[in-house]
C-alpha cells in the first residue's frame, strides 16, 4: 500500500470516528438536558415541599420533611450523573 493510500485511509477512518462521536455528542448532550429537565421539576417539588415546611415548622409532620429530603438527594444524584457526563 502506498503512502497515499495509506492517508486516504486513515482519513476515512478519521471521518468516520469524526461522524459517529458529533452524533454521540449530540444525543448525550439531548440527554443530559432531559435530564436537567426532569431536575428541575424536582427542584420546583422540593422548594415547595421546603415552603410547607417552613411555614408549618411548628406542626411540620415528619412524612413531609422526609419526602423533602428524599427528593433533595434525587436531584443531589442527578446532579452527580450530569456533572459525571459534562
């Protein structure tokens, strides 16, 4: 194989890899935000929670600052997993 050959492959090879990650990127970039989407939802959930907390601090039932807290460590991971893929 001649030189010329050799590049001309290596260049197809490298278009080919080249293609397939900017179409990886994109879907994990989809992804993420998915993601960050559904967290922020969470996020709504959780300041409310934390609202109906503060304002019942005196009669605040313990289900409630427990389903805050779970909530706060389901967004705290799904921080953790986009952090993970940026």
């Amino acid at each position: 194989m001649t030189m010329q050959e050799d590049l001309k492959k290596l260049n197809d090879q490298l278009r080919q890899q080249r293609d397939e990650l900017r179409v990886q990127m994109h879907l994990a970039k989809e992804d993420v935000k998915d993601e960050w989407d559904d967290l922020e939802v969470k996020w709504d959930q959780f300041l409310n929670k934390m609202k109906q907390i503060g304002h019942d601090a005196q009669d605040a039932s313990h289900d409630i600052a427990s389903a805050a807290k779970d909530l706060g460590s389901e967004i705290h991971k799904g921080y953790d997993r986009i952090r993970g893929r940026l």
